[in-house]
C-alpha cells in the first residue's frame, strides 16, 4: 500500500523555512514521505532538486534526493531574512490548502513551517494572534489546545498568545476543564497512552502559598482537578511551577499543564531548545510544527538546523499511525 503523505506548508519564504525543509528532506528521504505547498521558486539553490507534482499522492514515488513539491504561486520572490508583504497571502493560502488536503484525505497530516504574524497582518491583514488560532478557525473547531513537546517532556499552556496582564481574568474554570480534556483524550489517541499522568502548575509563585500570594489556586484551578478527579483522570495539582520541570518531577507525568505561555514554553526549550515540536491537540487532523520562529536572522547563511522540522515530521507520521493504523 503506498503510504498517505504528510503535506508541509512553506511558512514565511524570507525565513528559514525553506532550508530546514530541504534540510529535512536530506536527513530522512523517504523515511516520513512528505511533499511542501509553495513556490518552488523559493525552494532554488538549497542544494536539492525538485520534483512538481500535479497530486499529492506522487510524492512517495519521488527519489528520496530529491524534494516533492505541490505548486502554489505567490506574488513575489524569497530574499532570505526579507519578508515581502506581497507573499503574505500566499503563506495564508497555503495553510488554507494544507488543511483542504488533510481534511480530504490526500495528506495523513500537516506540518507547517514557521509564520511570522507580524509580516502577515502588515501584508494581508492576518486578524490571528498566530498559527494555533487560525487552524481552529479553518476546521470549525471552538477550542483547541497547543501542546510542545520533545524526549521526556510535554507541556500544554492553558493561555496562550495573550498578555501576562490579560492571564488572570482568562483562566477560567471552562478553559481549564477543557484543557485538560482535550489533551487527556489526545495522549490516548495520538500518543499510545492508556492512562495518562497529568500534573497541573498553579499561576502564582509557589501555587499561590495558601493564598498569600495569590487566590487562583483556591478559587479557579483546584475545584476544576477535584471534579476531573472525580470523573477518574489522574491529576496532579495545583503544584509550584518551580519544582515541576526537573528530571525526577518529569517522571512522575505524561504531560504538564500550565497556566501561560512562557510557563510552558520555558521548560520544553531548556530541556530540549532544538528538537521540540509544537502539536495542536483538538483539530479533527494531525498537526505539528517545529517549535522554532522564522529565524529571520540566520536564514539564507546554512545555519538553519532542521532537527525540529525533522522531529515534527516523525512525530507526525507516529501519531497518523496510531490514530489510522496505517490507513487512511
């Protein structure tokens, strides 16, 4: 049976993108057959051949050499670390496409190369905080859950895209309560857990210390663990985020739930800042993407490092086996 492809949107062109999909391409050929949306224009002189494809089900007959791409025009060239408000809504589009694909059944899964929001609303007037946000929006779905992970440990942010200011009054007992769900549901589809171990951080410094340093504990995140507890999920919490993040804590969960962004975040990129993979858990398809920005910096110098694109690819042949069998 010829394997279901994983289709890889192209991200911002002025960014690393490019490179550390042709990067990947070279470190696994066939391994996780893939083939990119894009302008294959944008794929020139990184070393690599390209192969048009007119279907998505002929990337796995092409050489593992080579790079299988699905044409998407966009409006201007890719000057590495340049972003050119005229590609904007082509990276836009191209998500769009990549979820049509999953969603017909052309592709098992998507993995999408970094955006950079800012250059999006600048040259299309992209009205989502980031990639999370407008996936759901694109599948119809009210509520999905950004999960980052790599070897020995994932981590889910309750909140995520907002403000520090704007964290308090947003944590609320429905969105923790769903949270939680949803990522307990997603270990047990997509990562091969039977009963998943959740530990959940409290928002303030030491859990809010008996509430003297804060009430959030006692009035929002502890009666949401007693109730899940109560429906037989099994739940840690509301622990100080300072002592969750160790080895010796790590082994004690399968996934730790955090109240912000960085609380999350901070955690994944220490123990792992190359190989982490960000996963959003909610969607009726298969999701991931390197857990890295667009790099404008380094791009178009070959310091790209692939090894999250690589990552994100095999995590999401993993989870496409578990949840299909193999079949789509």
């Amino acid at each position: 049976m010829t394997p279901v492809p994983i289709a890889v949107s192209c991200g911002e062109p002025a960014g690393v993108g490019p490179e550390i999909i042709a990067g990947a391409r070279a470190a696994i050929g066939g391994e996780v057959p893939f083939f990119v949306i894009g302008d294959p224009r944008h794929f020139a002189g990184l070393g690599m051949g390209l192969a048009e494809l007119s279907d998505p089900s002929e990337a796995a007959r092409v050489a593992p050499g080579t790079l299988p791409v699905l044409a998407h025009g966009f409006a201007g060239a890719r000057v590495a670390g340049q972003p050119d408000p005229a590609n904007a809504q082509g990276v836009i589009d191209v998500i769009a496409r990549g979820v049509e694909l999953v969603r017909s059944g052309a592709a098992s899964a998507l993995c999408t190369a970094p955006i950079h929001k800012k250059a999006l609303k600048d040259g299309a007037g992209f009205a989502y905080p980031g990639h999370t946000e407008y996936l759901a929006a694109l599948a119809g779905v009210e509520r999905v859950v950004m999960m980052l992970a790599c070897e020995g440990l994932r981590v889910v942010p309750v909140t995520i895209h907002i403000g520090l200011a704007e964290v308090p009054a947003a944590l609320t007992p429905d969105l923790l309560a769903d949270t939680i769900r949803i990522t307990h549901g997603a270990l047990i589809r997509d990562f091969g857990l039977s009963a998943p171990r959740l530990a959940v951080a409290g928002l303030n410094p030491h859990a809010g210390e008996g509430g003297t340093m804060g009430r959030e504990e006692i009035t929002v995140i502890a009666p949401v663990l007693e109730a899940l507890r109560a429906e037989g999920l099994d739940i840690t919490g509301p622990q100080s985020a300072d002592t969750m993040f160790h080895a010796g804590a790590r082994a004690g969960y399968d996934a730790a739930i955090a109240m912000y962004h960085d609380q999350a975040l901070i955690p994944v990129k220490t123990v792992d800042f190359a190989g982490g993979v960000n996963v959003t858990l909610g969607l009726p398809f298969i999701r991931t993407s390197p857990d890295h920005g667009t790099a404008f910096d380094i791009a178009g110098q070959g310091r790209a490092d692939a090894t999250s694109m690589i990552a994100a690819l095999r995590m999401a042949a993993a989870m496409g086996a578990r949840r299909f069998g193999g079949a789509r």
